[in-house]
C-alpha cells in the first residue's frame, strides 16, 4: 500500500470511528433514559445512601449539642464543621454513580457483552476496539451525569448545603478531568474482562466498598493521614484512583476553609495536574493492555468463551 | 414428611447448592473467604473513619455512639448479602445465564428456588458478620457485653430478622420481574431505604418525626434495637423504642416477619403474572 494510499484512508478511518463512538454511545444516551424507572433506582435510591451517611453526622453532632460539658464555642464550631462533612457526603454520594458506572458498566461490560454474545460482533467489526471503549465512556458519562446531577440537585436542597464555589472554571476543569481520567481507568480495567470471566467481575465487586473507602467518597479523604502510618500508606496508594485527588479538590473548591484546612490532600491546582497525568497514561496503558490482552485471548482460545 | 415437602426441600437443597457453587467456584476457596470479608470489612473502615474525622476535627471522642454505629453496621452485613443474595437471581438468571426461561418451566416452586439460591450468601454474610464483630471487639475497642440469658433471645430474634429479610427479598424479586438492568440500583438503594429508616447507624431520633413513624413500621427497625441492647452494655443513646421491653420487640417482630412473608407471597405472584402477561419473563436489556 502507498503512503498516499494510507493518508488518503485517515479520513475514512476517523469517521468510521467516529460512527461506532456514536453508535456505541446511542443505547446509553438515548436506549436507557427510554426505560424511566431509572429515575427511582438510579437517581432517588442512591439519595438515600447518602442520607444515612448524613445522619451519621447528625448524630453524632447531636450527641455534642446534648453534652453539658461542651462549651458553647465547641458546640458552634461543631455545627459548621458537620455541615461541610454532610455536604462532603452528599459530593462524594453523588460522584459513587461515576465509580460504579466505571466499574459495571466499563470495566466489566466486555464480560457482559462476552456472556450475551455480543463480543465476537464487536470483534469482527472494522472500527478500533479504542473506538468501542470511547463510545461506552462518553455514553456512559452523559448516562451517569444525568442520574447523578439529579441525586446531587436533591441532596442539596434535602439537606439544605450551602456551597461556596470560589473558582467555578476550575471546579469544572477538575470534574472533567476526573471522568476522563476515571473512565480511561475503567477502559484500562475492561481490557482485563477479554481475558479473565468471573475473576474479573468479582474484581469489580471487590472495588465497591474499599474504594469508597481509601478515596474518601464518604469523609475527606485527608483523614487518613490521622490514623498513623497504615493510613498515610493507603492514601498513597488511593491518589492512584482518580475519584480520590478529583473529590478532595471539589471539596475544596465548594467548601473552602471548612475544618481549619487540615484535611486537604493537596491544593486543587496541584491535584488538577496529577489528575490530568493519570488521565493521560490510563489512556494510553488502555490502548496497549487492549492490544495485549486481545491478543493473549485469541491465543488461549477464551475471547468469546462464555460462563467461564 | 409429605411429597410436598420433600419436593420444597429438595428445591430448596439443590438451589442452594447452586448458590454455592456460583458464588464460589471461581477460585480457591481461602481466596473466596478473603474476599468475602474484604468488602464488608471496608464498609466497617468507613465509619470508623467517619468517627475518627469527625472526633479529630471536633476533639470529641465517644466510644458508647461508636459501639452503637459499629454494630448495626455489621449487622447490616446480613441486610445488604440477604437481600441481594434474593432478588439479583432473577435477573442474573435471566439477562446474565439466560437460563430462567428453563428453570421457571422445571417442575418446582420457583420461590423456593430463589430462597435456596440466596441461602450460600446469608451463609457467607454470617461469617462476614462474626469477622466484623470479632475484629471490632479486639481491635477497635468495641463495647461488648452479653450475659448468657441474652443469648437465646438473641439467636431468636436472629433467626426472625433473617426470615424477614429473605420475604423482602422475595418481594423485590417480584418487583424485578418486570424492571430493566437495575440489579445494581437496587442493591444499592434498598438497602439504603433500611439503613436509613431502621436506625441501623444512628438512633431513630436522629430522624425527623415522620421518619421515626415510617422506621417504626418497618419490623427490621425492631431486630436492630434487640440486637444492639443484647450485645453492647448500657449506655445514655436514646433509641427512640425505649419504652418497649426485649419481649414485646420480639413479638412486633414476628407479628410483622409474618405479615412480610404473606407479603411475599403475594407480590412475587403478581409480579410472576405481569411479567408474564406483558412477555417479560425472559426480557434481556443489553444496554
């Protein structure tokens, strides 16, 4: 083939790609808002998660307020700080519909699409597999952005927060980020699904509730660091996952100066850096682990092997 | 024992054989302990570190309202594999394996069979549920404290609590007759419907009025109260259900146990018939 050949087919090829974007992303924009139940499981459901995590805070501030040895300044300042920490819960309550989406319905759904069959379709066709994983992210992002926009409207007029957002470019430079970071981790995870079947999926269970827990979706995420070494160890580890650096600087950046400063990670600024670093190379280590594991799957015969 | 039992029995068996080996067989067994325990272990992390932040950032320490979060949420552990462990096996059965259409039309009680099949993960969530509470009481510094003439009122209430679950898990399995892909949603928001209204992490008067009036009626409230006055030692938490002696929570138990399981019955066949009338029986959405 000439190289004029090759450039005259890039046109061709990126709209090609462009279509199965399109095309892969259609179902979760436009075939699952078809369904309204989600509405009540996926917008209203999850509200009340976050509400028991509220009024964990509630009460254990209640208990202050009701304690006579407390003084009247303490008892003040335990009220603001439990509205910034239940305004913290219902943020982090919000972005969990992100992790999980990035975990059911992008990581583990080339094991889903493998178990109904769709995966060998998906493979014979001509688009990139990148192409395929995109479509699944951007359709997923604006399927999750709906739901978790709703849960968030409710949960702030519920619990009546005030935020304060002081930078509102850089707070949504910082939302964007984290989802383009987070879904490229999930593009990264899902190339796993081509090889492995069940182990994979309970992988993905195994990242709910410790996830939640060393990225701080439920408290700041900083307060580890108060627990001694095994905690700072954690939080180390957890600036990997995207959900961490991107909720501690949203929190920053619609609650500032709550606890005194001392629970924050790093500044949002700094935090928007390391996030657009782990976008970039999730991204690329998802076009390469696809590659690899494909491959690998092909060779093992086990790319289409269903219930394993 | 008669035919029909023998029949209910052996649904039940070869269904929680399944179960298991479903839940299981996918790796080692020392692996699928690790990992059984691993998530409601995390979930516990969560609050402690709740606690701690909130302790640090107020410097307020109180060891009786942690005992009081720590144990109902290990305890929640059975709410959350119980209910999950019910009403996921329709759709997993139907979307996922594809194979309901073949075990609905088999000669068995198709309500049995989701009660066996739920009954591998009630048995791992119990030793989730032990691991929780043996980790809390010797490294966390748990309050726990039972007498011996606690424990048959416990193991009863115990047992009622589960067969209430498994009957609010068989409703919702009516329920998913007729709903799209929502396993996940539901897992995670029934489940919050109880952790919120049952005061399961918080005492019920933590809830505005009408919330305590709605937690009241939902008998699972009442399991988590006995449960927690039998194993923590006295403390100045005020419930919300004070007035009431151990034995009467244990009859508004199982007043209400039995009404859910009527319940039950009744909406899992009617979800049965709509789904059937609206051909949904073995409806898959692929999105």
């Amino acid at each position: 083939m000439s190289a004029a050949t090759v450039t005259s087919r890039i046109p061709h090829r990126i709209r090609l790609n462009l279509r199965a974007v399109v095309g892969r992303a259609y179902p979760r924009i436009v075939g699952a808002n078809r369904e309204p139940s989600w509405i009540f499981f996926e917008a209203i459901l999850p509200l009340l998660g976050i509400a028991a995590y509220v009024f964990i805070y509630q009460a254990l501030a209640n208990r202050v307020l009701l304690d006579p040895t407390v003084s009247a300044a303490d008892k003040a300042a335990t009220v603001a700080a439990t509205n910034a920490l239940i305004g913290s819960v219902v943020l982090g309550g919000t972005m969990i519909a992100f992790w999980l989406n990035v975990l059911w319905s992008m990581a583990s759904q080339l094991y889903w699409e493998k178990e109904i069959g769709n995966l060998q379709l998906y493979m014979m066709a001509p688009m990139s597999r990148m192409a395929l994983l995109g479509g699944m992210a951007v359709g997923g992002m604006f399927m999750t952005s709906v739901r978790a926009i709703t849960t968030l409207v409710a949960g702030v007029v519920v619990f009546s927060i005030v935020l304060q957002v002081t930078n509102p470019f850089l707070l949504i430079a910082v939302f964007f980020a984290t989802l383009v970071a987070l879904y490229g981790m999930g593009m990264t995870l899902a190339s796993l699904y081509l090889l492995w079947g069940r182990e994979a999926w309970h992988l993905s269970a195994l990242l709910e509730e410790p996830i939640f827990f060393t990225s701080g979706f439920y408290f700041p995420a900083g307060g580890l660091a108060y627990v001694g070494g095994w905690g700072r160890v954690l939080l180390t580890a957890a600036t990997a996952i995207p959900a961490t650096l991107g909720l501690d600087a949203m929190r920053q950046l619609v609650f500032p100066g709550a606890w005194g400063d001392k629970l924050w990670i790093f500044s949002p600024e700094v935090e928007l850096v390391i996030i657009l670093v782990l976008g970039v190379v999730f991204l690329v280590l998802a076009r390469y682990a696809l590659a690899y594991l494909e491959l690998l799957a092909r060779r093992e015969g086990r790319l289409t092997s269903r219930h394993q | 024992m008669s035919a029909t039992v023998r029949r209910q029995w052996r649904t039940f068996k070869w269904a929680a054989w399944l179960g298991w080996e479903m839940d299981s067989n996918w790796t080692e067994p020392a692996l699928f302990i690790v990992y059984s325990v691993v998530k409601p272990v995390a979930g516990a992390f969560i609050l402690v570190l709740m606690y701690i932040v909130f302790a640090a950032i107020g410097n307020y320490r109180d060891p009786a309202m942690f005992s009081y979060i720590y144990v109902g949420n290990s305890f929640f552990i059975f709410v959350g594999s119980t209910l999950f462990g019910t009403f996921q096996v329709i759709q997993a059965d139907r979307e996922w394996y594809q194979t309901l259409r073949y075990t609905y039309i088999s000669p068995i009680s198709y309500y049995t069979y989701i009660v066996g099949r739920a009954a591998s993960k009630v048995a791992v969530g119990g030793l989730a549920v032990l691991i929780t509470l043996i980790f809390g009481v010797f490294v966390l510094g748990v309050q726990f404290q039972m007498t011996l003439g606690s424990v048959p009122i416990f193991f009863v209430g115990l047992v009622l609590g589960l067969f209430c679950l498994v009957s609010i898990g068989i409703c919702l399995a009516g329920v998913s007759f007729m709903t799209a892909k929502h396993t996940h949603g539901l897992a995670e928001g029934i489940p919050g419907i109880f952790y919120v209204f049952c005061g399961v992490l918080f005492p019920l008067t933590a809830l505005p009025g009408w919330a305590q009036s709605f937690g009241r009626g939902i008998p699972l409230t009442y399991w988590f109260d006995l449960t927690r006055r039998l194993i923590l030692p006295p403390n100045t938490i005020d419930s919300g259900l004070g007035f009431f002696s151990d034995l009467e929570i244990l009859a508004l138990l199982l007043a209400s146990s039995l009404i859910f399981f009527l319940l039950s019955l009744g909406i899992f066949k009617l979800g049965e018939y709509m789904a059937r009338k609206a051909g949904k029986i073995d409806m898959t959405t692929s999105y």
